[in-house]
C-alpha cells in the first residue's frame, strides 16, 4: 500500500515519525474506548499496526492486543519491540479473522488506503463483522478538501548517521475526485519520492459509509486530549465508531 515509506524505508520510519508524541495518543485512546466501547471485550485489533508503537504501548497498559498490516517489513520492525504481540500480514480490504474484538483501531489516515467506495464499504464491513456488538471502530482522517490548494508539510530527523527530510502533502484532483499523498524524502542525500493513490472522502461522504453499514457515529477533534465533537475546519478528525 505505498511505495519506498513501507519497505526500504521501514528500517527508519520510527526516526521519521521522531516528532509523534505515542504516549500521548495512547492514553487518549484508552479514555476513548473506556468511554465508547460497550462491549464485554477490551481486546483491541490495530490494522495497518506499522512498526508496532501503538501496540507496543498499549499492551504494557494491560490490553491485550493483535497487531496487522499488509508491509512484512513493517512487521519486522514492530516484531523487534515486542515479541509476545501477535502480529499478522494481511491486507485489511480481505481481512478475515476467527476471533472477536471489542475495538479495532487504524490510524495514520490508513483507512484511506481504501481508494474508492467499494474498498472502503469492503473493508468497514470486514471490521464490523470483526467487532463484538457494542464495540468500537477508531480511525483518524481527513476531510479531502485538505488537499485544496495545499502545501508540503516539513520535518527534518538527524543523528550521527542519519539525516533525513520528509516533505508529506496531501493533493486533491477535484475533476477526477481523486486524493494522493506525495512524499519527498532526502535521506543522506539521496532523494526518494513516494506517491501514495488515497481515496477521497469528505467526513460526511465517510459517515454514510459507516451509518450504512450499521455503525454509530461520532466525529471527534483530533487533539489528542479532550474528547470532543469536531467543530473545526482543521480538516483532520478522530472517527470513533460503535457497532
């Protein structure tokens, strides 16, 4: 699902993402399912997992959790951290598993990997058949009139063996209703471009999905703090889901 960011690269994705504050995120996410999820199980599933940090964190916070993504060497990294989480390959438009799960969690905007309708409705349902009754999808977004006019993001990583520049933006072909995510990366002087194909969804066009297919939804701010309803023009939320 995307170019040199998930295979050669994966060795370096934790430096990349140096900024994200994990622990942070973390216990937002364990108000949001001690708040949303109504379900007797607590047991979480992380599709598109990465290199395993959430999943990682969550399990020393007493969850008992599955980690899944389609890149093996994404997995390598995630499986170094921790070695007692299950962790699956697998592509989450045909996932398919035996066992039940209170939450299902994906974030990084990976749900947008679901390019058109069709895989998007494919794969929720795949996470409501997943999900026990009264449990909860988590994903974050974002809105695709972000790519409008858009600039590149910048974030900048370096130690003594390694500098890296990574230059993220979000464009939207209105005409052809079509999202990419374009990335330029200098790593060590050498440049490297990715162009991730995203699908292009509004919020509103997202939650008639997912009220289709039989989830509650709530669209929340994407702080990291408090859990409340987005009422920003951030393009960028928190969708949080009951079955």
């Amino acid at each position: 699902m995307g170019g040199a960011f998930y295979t050669e690269l994966a060795k370096h994705y934790d430096k990349i993402y140096h900024y994200i504050d994990y622990k942070k995120q973390v216990q937002f996410l364990i108000k949001v399912i001690e708040e949303f999820n109504k379900s007797n199980n607590s047991k979480i599933l992380d599709v598109a997992c990465g290199t395993g940090v959430h999943a990682d964190l969550l399990q020393k916070e007493g969850f008992k959790i599955v980690g899944v993504d389609i890149s093996p060497e994404m997995l390598v990294e995630a499986k170094k951290k921790n070695s007692n989480i299950e962790f699956i390959e697998g592509d989450m438009r045909q996932l398919k598993l035996k066992e039940s799960f209170g939450v299902v969690m994906c974030f990084f905007n990976s749900i947008l990997y679901n390019k058109n309708n069709e895989e998007m409705k494919k794969t929720l349902t795949n996470f409501y058949d997943i999900l026990e009754k009264g449990g909860i999808l988590i994903f974050d977004t974002v809105d695709k009139s972000i790519g409008i006019n858009s600039e590149p993001y910048e974030f900048k990583y370096e130690d003594d063996n390694l500098k890296i520049e990574f230059k993220p933006q979000w464009v939207y072909d209105q005409e052809k209703n079509a999202m990419n995510l374009a990335i330029d990366f200098v790593v060590n002087n050498e440049e490297m471009h990715d162009h991730h194909a995203m699908g292009a969804f509004s919020f509103e066009e997202l939650k008639e999905i997912l009220t289709g297919i039989g989830f509650e939804v709530k669209i929340l701010e994407k702080n990291f703090e408090n859990i409340e309803a987005y009422n920003s023009d951030k393009k960028l939320s928190i969708f949080v889901c009951k079955k």
